[in-house]
C-alpha cells in the first residue's frame, strides 16, 4: 500500500493532480477492482483474509484519519476567516444548505437494497446530506498555491469558506456518528451530543487554548529527549479524541480541534510542525487512503441502475454546490466572475469526502457499494476541480488595494524580523541590563511574540522595579498599549529553570543562579530561540580595554551561533522618560546584516512610538567628481537607504534618509550623532575573525568614543 500509493501519487503530481488521488487509486489497483479479478491468488497473499490482519489495518486506518484531521486543524488559518469573514460566511452557508438539502432528499428516495438498515433510512439521509455538503480544504489549498493565487482577495475568501465549510462538516460528522448506532433521532441523546459539543468547543478555545500552548512550551523547555513536542501533542490528540468519544461524537472532532490549538500556539516553531506534517505525508495518508481504496469495488458500476445512480449522486452534488456557492457569493458582494470561481473551487471533495465516507461505512450507516459511489463522486469532483478554478482564477486580475498588498507582502516575505517567535532576553543589574530589558520587551511587545528574560546576579533584597526583568515588564506593558500584544504570551525564567506562562507582568524569581553567564545562556537557548539579546555590564572585567566587551559577552558571542543582539549602555535615563524620548539613528551600508539591524531598529520605534534616521556614508572614488558625475555615483546610496524607508513606511514608522559622502564612516556616524541628538544607535555588524569579540574597525571606533547606547545586531 505505501510503496504504490506513493508512486501512484507521485505520478498524479507530475500531470496537476493532487497525490491523494494516486493514493485512493493504489488501493482501487491491488484491491477487489483490479488485482482481485486478474491475479486473486496475489490479492490472496497480501490480504490474507483472517481477522487479525483486517483489525490490524483497521487500526492503522483508524489511526490514520485522526492524523489526518490533527494536519487538517494544524493548517486552519482563522485569521483568514477573520479577514473575510461576512463573504465567507454567506457562501459557506449557502453552499452547506443546497447540497445538504439535496443530499438529504436523495436519502430519502434510496431504494431498500441502497440502506444498510432501511429502518434508520434518516440517520442515512442525514451522513448523505453531509457527504455532499462538505468540500476539501486541503485540495483548495493545493490549487490556489499552485496557481499563485493564496494571497489574492478570491483565493482567501475562497480558503476561509472551505475552513467554515470543513468545521461545520466535522461536526455535523462527528453529531450523526454520536448517536448513529441508534438508529433514530432520538431527541434526549442529539440534545446531549450537541450541547456537549457546544460545552466542548466553548471550553477548548477558551481554557484549552492556554493550556495547549502551556504544554507544548514546558515540553520543549524541560525535556531533553528527542522530539518531546510531537508526543506531546499526539498524547493531546488522544485525550480530546476520548473526550468527544464521551460526550457522544465521533473522535474526529476532537482530531480536529486539538489541530486547531496546536496550531496556533506561539511555540509551535516551522521545525516541529514539519516533523509532524512529515510523519502524517509519508506513513498515514498513503496508507490510510490506500486502505479506503481498497473497499471500493467498482465491478458493481457494471449495473446500469448503479451507473446511473453514480452520474445523478455527481450531478446533484456538483449542482448542490456551485448553485449555493454562487448564490452566497452573489449575496456576498461578488462580481460574478469571482462568484463562479469561488463555486469551482468549493466543487472538490477530495480527501476531507473519503474520510466522510470511511466514517459512514465504519459505522454502519453507509452499504459498501454506496460507499463505492461517493468515493467515485468524491475523485471525480476532484479530479475535474483544478483545471476548472485555473481557468476562472486568469478571469480575476488584482486591481488597487490588492495590488498595493501583494507587493507589500512579497516585500515582507524576504525579512529577517517576520521570522523571529521567540526572543531570549539575558540581563544583569547594570544599566546594560535595564536598556537590554527594555528594547527586547519593546521588541517582543511590537512583535506580538514570546519573551523569555533570563536574569544573572539578581540579589534577594532588590526592590523588584531595580530589577533587570523589571525594566521588562514596564517596556513590555508600554508595547501593549502602542500595538495590542495578547498578555498571555510573554514568559519569565531564572537561571534556576523555574517557567511558565503568566501575564505582561509576570512574578520573576530573584534567587540568584550560581552558573556561569555563558554556561546559563548555553543552556536555556537550546530550548528554541530566534534571537538572543544580552545586556551584561560592559565594563565589568573590561578594565584597560576600551571599545572591548565583557568577557561573558564574548564568549556568549563565539558560541552562540543564532541572531544575537548585544546592548550597550552609555548613559542612565529613567525608563518613561526613555521610552518618550528614544532618537535611533541607523547606520547601514548594504551589507544583509545591515539591512537585519535597521529591520531590529524598525519595531523597536513602532513599539515607542517614535522614528528613525537611516544614515549612510559613501567614500568618493574621485576627489574632482562633478557635480553631475556625483549624483550618478549616490544613486546606489540613494536606493539604499530608500528602502530602509520603505520598510519604514509598511510599517508605520517615519524613517529620515541622509546620504554623506566621507573617507571616514565613523567620523560621520559620530557627527551625526551629535547633531541629531540621538540616543540609541543600532547597527549590524559580523564577527570577524581572531581573539575576543570584534566587529571590525568602525564597530570599535564607535565603541570608544560614541555618547550614545548602541544595539549591536549580529545575524
């Protein structure tokens, strides 16, 4: 199963069909249809017909859709519902009333030979009316990134209408496979399944969504086993699939929605959701796909009546959709080319129906040859999907407002900052410390990401607003207010290992850690962190080094591989007179770690509320340049620091350009510094080679002799 099911989808891929496909197909091919009828004694040997190899590949299958719809909840975007959600909402709704209506009108006139039970003909009628109803998400995302079209206006109205339509679906699925095995809607035991699952959902993204991200976090903060998190979250995956089963629905939803929390907890890094996502692609999709092939047996459409049946189960599917599709997407506020693509691209069933199906057949409420008619439906929506929504998608070019976001977006899409989801912020007492805990608390509050501040020499009897992390909160509390971040992402540690999550303000221990600097950093960066900023006393065993660092510092410096920002106090302001008052100048040269300090340097001013003057020194190749020969020599320097500004302008920060022509950089850098009052220069530099921590020459010059702090962003 997984060896064909991998080539056959490989081979769908390579002609524009989704790999599920190639899957399904696998199974029909070395099941009943096809290696059953030309080679039985084959098929006879690779499903030995016994019990214990049908439960053991049930189990797997079972199993395989639970994965499934964890995948399924981890890539639901609801802040794309969010975006579009009045559109989406009517043409979601309107394309679950149409098919369900005619799914359910064509379960009442099934013949008898049609139903497993001809007495639960309702509960039939009802898995029917959902079959129909519900589309893929996974084949509408697939579609729209292979035409380019993800960001476009259409293709999120699009995907967020799939992700309502897949929600409602899953719980509709999981209601009827509830109470199923009754066989008639019985009023006490459907008000119990569906209060429990509004009681269900309510809690979930409520308490449950904090306790989520609370589990994944300590997981990966405290155990040093390999791949902690996926355990974690497969153990999670198993608890709400046996609380759904409780309360009377099916396991799915609780699959589902545990999908949904991990996927949007702060500190599910890209890592651990590919080695997740490629555990699900390469072992559970393949074979469960090819297990639900191999319970299609399509020698039965060799009966008119079945193949008749197959054609009007498409047509009144197809119909169902793309008439509610339209209609809601009229109703919407949708042209009429944006209607009809809309409708195209809801028309696939794909996966998210043979699941569906599987469902209904484990259950009971689906006969194997009705089973093998909506897996046929569900391929041939699918298959006819992609060339369809292709073609009305070249319909729709981008106009105004979306153009103008698409190229912000593909702009944002090259950044260093956009990148970062965790920050580690290390501080002592010095003042390094306090301007270190509040630029990484302006930083993370801008960012809406995760902070961790990590405190070296604290003393017991410190007040607790002379602490380093208290500078932290204070900061972190000002950036709530300038961008809104949510309080509950922001958390504080000792070198002592004592976390968790709490709010903007969290309780810090001030136990003093007997490690090493280094030795502590070493340690708490292996838990995962996109950036390091460490404020440690500049002059503390720096005596007779002037522009030279801690030795903490460097040696924090040559082992730390990642992003690092170190921070460099050279006056001492209180810290709301700071925070009005920030003046960042930003001197770049064009080099990627340049352009990195002046993204840095960007939201931290975006969090104070304050600008930014980028300032670039060019050397004059001649001494006798005319004037005009001169300004055709700037232009590189021109477009150099106008795109600093423009990165400015996205978001919403003014930066000043200023171009000087000079021999000697840092002359000009300390001129300007002077001139412009500015009180925080934040540059980027690359460790060059030798002993100790050195930036190059310029980074030493400022060092010694600038009045100002410096933020050294080293990437």
């Amino acid at each position: 199963m997984l060896l064909v099911g991998r080539l056959l989808g490989e081979l769908m891929q390579r002609v524009g069909q989704p790999a599920v496909m190639g899957q399904l197909l696998a199974g029909i091919l070395i099941g009943p249809t096809v290696l059953g009828k030309l080679w039985p004694s084959a098929h006879q040997l690779i499903f030995p017909n016994t019990s214990e190899q049908k439960e053991m590949i049930n189990a797997i299958s079972q199993l395989g859709i639970l994965m499934l719809l964890l995948l399924a909840g981890m890539e639901t975007d609801f802040s794309i519902v969010t975006r579009m959600r009045r559109t989406a909402l009517f043409s979601s709704l309107s394309g679950i009333v149409f098919p369900f209506a005619c799914g359910f009108f064509l379960g009442e006139i099934l013949p008898d030979s049609m139903l497993p039970e001809p007495e639960k003909r309702i509960v039939t009628a009802l898995f029917l009316a959902t079959a129909l109803s519900i589309s893929s998400v996974k084949i509408v995302a697939m579609v729209l990134m292979e035409v380019d079209f993800m960001r476009r206006n259409i293709g999120q109205l699009i995907l967020a209408s799939a992700i309502i339509d897949d929600t409602i679906g899953w719980i509709i699925v999981a209601t009827i496979g509830g109470f199923a095995a009754e066989g008639t809607l019985n009023i006490k035991g459907v008000s119990l399944a569906i209060g429990g699952t509004a009681v269900f959902l309510a809690l979930s993204f409520t308490v449950g969504r904090r306790l989520v991200a609370y589990i994944i976090r300590w997981t990966n903060d405290n155990f040093r086993s390999e791949m902690p998190v996926l355990s974690a979250i497969l153990v999670l995956m198993f608890v709400m699939a046996i609380v759904t089963d409780l309360i009377g629905v099916h396991t799915v939803l609780g699959a589902f929605v545990i999908g949904i929390l991990v996927g949007q907890s702060p500190i599910l890094t890209r890592q651990i959701q590919e080695q997740l996502r490629s555990l699900i692609i390469a072992l559970f999709a393949p074979i469960f796909f090819a297990v639900a092939g191999l319970s299609v047996d399509l020698t039965i459409l060799r009966s008119p009546q079945l193949v008749e049946l197959a054609i009007g189960l498409i047509l009144i599917a197809s119909l169902g959709k793309l008439v509610g599709c339209y209609v809601g997407g009229r109703l919407g506020g949708l042209s009429s080319h944006e209607a009809t693509a809309l409708a195209l691209g809801m028309n696939a069933r794909g996966t998210t129906e043979v699941i569906v199906a599987t469902i209904g057949l484990s259950i009971g409420v689906l006969t194997q040859d009705m089973y093998t008619l909506i897996v046929v439906m569900a391929v041939t929506t699918t298959m006819v999907m992609p060339p369809m929504l292709r073609w009305a998608l070249a319909r729709i070019p981008p106009t105004g407002e979306e153009q103008q976001r698409l190229e912000r977006e593909a702009a944002e899409s090259k950044d260093f900052v956009p990148g970062i989801e965790r920050v580690l912020i290390t501080a002592d007492q010095s003042e390094d410390g306090k301007l270190a805990s509040i630029l990484g608390g302006l930083f993370a509050g801008t960012r809406r990401i995760m902070a961790t501040v990590l405190q070296l020499g604290v003393k017991r009897e410190t007040a607790e607003l002379e602490k380093p992390a208290g500078y932290a909160k204070m900061s972190l509390e000002f950036a709530v207010h300038s961008s809104g971040i949510e309080k509950k992402k922001v958390s504080a540690v000792t070198t002592s290992g004592a976390s968790g999550v709490t709010s903007v303000a969290p309780s810090i221990n001030t136990q003093m850690s007997t490690d090493e600097p280094c030795t502590a950093v070493m340690k708490e960066v292996k838990k995962g962190y996109e950036l390091l900023i460490v404020g440690l006393d500049h002059a503390s065993g720096n005596a007779g080094r002037p522009g030279g660092f801690n030795p903490s510092v460097e040696k924090i410096g040559h082992e730390f591989k990642g992003a690092m920002a170190i921070v460099i106090a050279k006056d001492e302001i209180p810290l709301n007179l700071r925070l009005r008052t920030m003046n960042i100048l930003v001197p770049t040269t064009g080099a990627d770690y340049s352009r990195r300090a002046a993204e840095v340097a960007i939201a931290i001013a975006k969090a104070c509320r304050c600008g930014v003057t980028a300032l670039h020194v060019y050397p004059p190749e001649d001494e006798g340049l005319l004037m005009r020969r001169l300004r055709e020599h700037l232009k590189p320097a021109r477009a150099l620091v106008r795109d600093i500004q423009a990165l400015g302008e996205r978001e919403g920060v003014p930066v000043k350009t200023m171009v000087k022509v000079r021999r000697a950089s840092e002359t000009a850098i300390l001129r300007q510094i002077r001139k412009g009052k500015h009180n925080l220069i934040v540059v980027g530099a690359k460790v060059r080679p030798g002993e100790g921590l050195y930036f190059g020459h310029s980074i030493k010059v400022l060092l010694e002799r600038t009045p100002s702090s410096l933020l050294l962003v080293s990437s």
